[in-house]
C-alpha cells in the first residue's frame, strides 16, 4: 500500500443544498476529477433544454478551471433528461462543446428533477494526466 496520501480537493459551489445534502460541487482526488450531477441555474427556469445544457456547461467549465482542468480532459458525461424528446436538444449542446473531445457519455430518461423546471442535468468526470 503506498503510504503517500493523495490530497483531496473539495469545490464547492456554494449552494445551499450542498450543506443540506452533504455533498461538494465537485471532488478532486490526485488526477481524477468527480463533478457532481449539474443543472442550470435558476435563471435558466424559462429556458429550453439547449440553453438550459449551454449554461450546464458553462458551470462545468468554472469547476474545471477551478480544479486546473479543461474540457480536453473530460472522459465521461452521463446526461439526465426528463423529457427524451429534448435529446436532440441536448445532443447539439453537448456536441457543440466535446466534438473532438468524444468522452464516454450515456443520455437516460429520469421522471423527475428536484425543481420542476429542470430539464436536464450532467454529471462529468475527468482525469488530468500530468506531463
């Protein structure tokens, strides 16, 4: 067992479900970084699945700077919707952002969000391998 310990980075977002629920924005362990599923911000309520996914990933890339990351190093998405019919929606955003990138990614149908308004969420994970 190495007994070099890995330091642990906790980004938080500060929102207020993160001292409800217990949990960080996003967690970075050595080269992996876990970004925990991500909606659009309230001013985002009235807006459709794409711009609500454009703003998605504008939180996405701060909490990738954030953790000294890009875009580049992104290796997986999962895409929750509640409506499978804004997948195309979605898909352009998405596309738009990790064209050449091309993480792993998986789109599922959720009956639900937390607030009503909700029409997408995006988990992401990343790895940095250091040069």
């Amino acid at each position: 067992m190495n007994s070099k310990a890995t330091a642990r980075q906790k980004i938080s977002s500060g929102g207020a479900y993160e001292s409800v629920f217990g949990y960080s924005r996003a967690v970075r362990v050595g080269p992996h970084l876990h970004i925990s599923g991500t909606c659009a911000p309230p001013a985002h309520e009235k807006s459709d699945a794409y711009a609500q996914t454009r703003a998605i990933i504008e939180v996405i890339q701060k909490v990738l700077v954030e953790a000294d990351m890009r875009f580049e190093d992104v290796v997986r998405t999962v895409v929750y919707v509640r409506d499978i019919n804004d997948a195309e929606a979605v898909a352009k955003a998405h596309l738009e952002t990790f064209d050449l990138i091309r993480p792993a990614s998986t789109l599922i149908q959720v009956d639900s969000m937390l607030r009503q308004w909700q029409r997408v969420e995006i988990e992401t994970f990343a790895i940095r391998e250091e040069a």
